[in-house]
C-alpha cells in the first residue's frame, strides 16, 4: 500500500478515462500453456505468483485510490490481459491528470496469479514488491526500487536485475544472473552450476553447492560478497583493490600476493573467479 501526505498545488492536463471512483477490479481465468510464459508489466503493485496443478491461469486485480483534498482529477487506468500462443500477457496502463489542492492519497494495488507450475516468468516493474512460490519454469524479474522473495521455485534459469531493491530466494539451481546496483541480495540453499552475478554497491549473500566443473564470476565495485559453500568444492581466484577477505581454515592458500590470491577448496574442481575493487569478501564451507 502507497500512502503519502502531499501539501501543495498540482497542475498538469485533465485526462479523460475509465476508471471509476479511483477503483479498478479484474477477476478472471486466462488459458495457458503448461510450460508457458507469464509476461508482466506494472508499477507500485504488491505482485503474489503462486504456481499449483491447475491448467488455467486465474488473474485477480485488485487497485484503489484515495484522495483527499480540494481538486479536479481524471484517470485512465486499465490493465490488459491476453493470450498470445500459450503465452499470457499483462499490462498496466495508467495516466492521471489533477488540478487543485490535494492533502492525503492513497494507493492500495494488488495483483494475484495463480498459474500452472511449469510457467516461466518475466516480470518487468518499478516500485512494487514480488513473492513468487512453486515456480518450475525460467524467472526473469527486472525492478527499481522493490523486494522480490523467490521460495520453492524449481527452475534452472534465474535472471535478476535490480536498482536499489532487496532478494530474498529460498533454493534453486542451474543458472543464476544477477545484476544489483546500489541493492542486496540473500540466496539460501542453492545447487547452481553457473553463476554470474555483478555488484555495483551491493551486497550478495549467496549459500550454494559447487557444481564440478561449473563456472562462478563475481565482479564486485564497492560490493560486499559473502559466500557460503554447504558441498563441493574448487579453485578460487580473487583479483583485488583495497578488499578485505577473510576465508574459513577449509581454504588453502595457493598464491598470496598484494592485488591477487589464489586458494582452493577440497571436494571438486568448480572455477570461482572474483574481481573486486573496494569491498570486502568472506568464504566459508561446511
């Protein structure tokens, strides 16, 4: 829910719409196919994404605007729901014009899908925040500013993009990406065998097996990078620039020099590379 208190004069076009008393509801079944792709687009929405045995997918929508005050506002608020070859497709439009004196407004949007298990997911928002369950097929989420919190999803493709947000996944394993700028990132519990992840001030926990012979790149720019290794094992090579590193008695040391290290973990042939500038990393095994 977005609330905020606003004192002040608003002046901008009047737009004519359809909506009606700030209210949009939508509550229907779209069809499917069992390994497609849900393809989502919103903004300032609290996104469920839940995935079950049905062969449907059910779409509930939900938005409500309050506004107190004295003013003359319109909006053209709509959200579009298709089916296009198995694929279901969603998305937000949205223009508002306001004249006058507005002291108080509200925002509550909810957008609720459940949908088969073997769907992919590509979402693309601002400002909202995301809980995605029992998801098998690919995610791909891109947002600003939002939490996102992935459980239960078994899927070998995850791609994650995120400007001043928080992650929060349970499992997982395949390909991992991840992008934050200026966000943080928890992965518990993970068997990933390719991970490329880049963090440009933020900061990554991530608890994952070694895959052998897999492929782990972390490049780091003022990032924090904690990392947890529960099976496996391999060889670490860290490039560094005023970095801090601490590592568990697990790790052997192969090379220790003032801007490179090179040390190795028991258990498997995994290839671990980390070049980081202005951070601080910590390895550990169990």
């Amino acid at each position: 829910m977005k609330q905020f208190l606003i004192v002040g004069v608003v002046l901008c076009h009047v737009l004519t719409g359809n909506a009606q008393d700030g209210e949009f509801h939508l509550d229907k079944t779209y069809s499917i196919r069992p390994d497609g792709k849900i393809d989502l687009r919103s903004t300032d929405a609290e996104v469920i994404i839940i995935g079950s045995d049905r062969q449907t997918a059910h779409v509930k929508i939900d938005r409500k605007v309050v506004m107190k005050g004295i003013y003359k506002a319109t909006e053209d608020f709509r959200v579009d729901v298709e089916t296009v070859d198995g694929d279901l497709i969603i998305r937000e439009h949205q223009q508002a014009g306001m004249t006058g004196l507005i002291a108080y407004w509200r925002e509550e949007y909810k957008i609720a899908i459940e949908a088969p298990q073997g769907v992919s997911l590509l979402i693309r928002g601002d400002d909202g925040d995301y809980f995605i369950k029992n998801i098998n097929g690919a995610l791909s989420i891109t947002a600003d500013d939002s939490d996102v919190e992935v459980t239960d999803c078994g899927g070998s493709k995850f791609n994650f993009k995120l400007d001043d947000g928080v992650l929060r996944m349970d499992g997982g394993r395949g390909e991992l990406s991840l992008e934050l700028d200026d966000g943080d990132a928890e992965i518990y519990g993970g068997r990933f065998s390719l991970v490329k992840a880049d963090l440009d001030d933020g900061d990554l926990l991530l608890e994952t097996a070694l895959s052998d012979g897999g492929t782990y790149r972390f490049d780091m720019d003022d990032g924090d990078l904690d990392l947890r290794i529960f099976s496996g094992g391999g060889t670490f090579t860290i490039s560094y620039d005023d970095t801090g590193i601490s590592t568990g008695e697990a790790f052997q040391t192969l090379q220790k020099d003032d801007d490179l290290r090179k040390l190795v973990l028991p258990g498997g042939n995994a290839n671990i590379v980390i070049d980081a500038d202005d951070g601080s990393i910590r390895l550990s095994a169990r």
